[in-house]
C-alpha cells in the first residue's frame, strides 16, 4: 500500500508495512508493489457514495488523492515478472493519477 513505510499511525497502513518487514525478516524474495487508492472502487454507484461521503470526512480539501486503475497495475507487476532482475528486492509505490 501507498505510505505504508511512513509511519503514519493509520492502523490500515501499518497492518501493511508489518506484512512487508515479516516477508523481508524470513528472507523471501520478493518485490513489494505499494499502490494507491484504486479507481475501481468508483465504478458501482452505491461505493461512489459510500466513499464520496468518506473522503469529505477524512481527505482535506484540496488535498490531492492519488488513484491507480487495477488494469494498470496488473501491468507493471507483470513488467515486473518479466524481468526479476531489475525489481527484485524493491518495494515500489505505484500511482496513475491524482
């Protein structure tokens, strides 16, 4: 996830950076792929409420939102399967817009 490596006290994020520093502490190979808030979650219109009305509670106005569409996520990682080399052992934040 997005900012799970800053330390922001979110207990949804933290969960997140726990499972990373768990993979690293039993020495899986590995490449974290930390994305962001999903444009996906806007396509059903009872979620386009539901988190319209979250992010007015929780997202300070004008502060930017970034989002990434789940295709284009599946993208990279497969960039990244593709060549191990180059991705394995990092963690990298991934955002398509915001």
């Amino acid at each position: 996830m997005g900012g799970a490596d800053r330390r922001s006290a979110v207990p949804h994020f933290e969960s997140k950076w726990r499972i990373e520093e768990h993979i690293r502490s039993i020495g899986l190979p590995s490449t974290i792929v930390r994305s962001v808030f999903f444009m996906d979650n806007f396509v059903k219109p009872v979620m386009r409420v539901v988190l319209m009305a979250l992010m007015r509670s929780y997202v300070p106005r004008g502060k930017p939102l970034q989002m990434i569409a789940v295709e284009d996520i599946g993208k990279w990682v497969a960039r990244a399967f593709a060549d191990p080399a180059t991705f394995m052992g990092k963690a990298e934040e991934i955002a398509g817009e915001s």
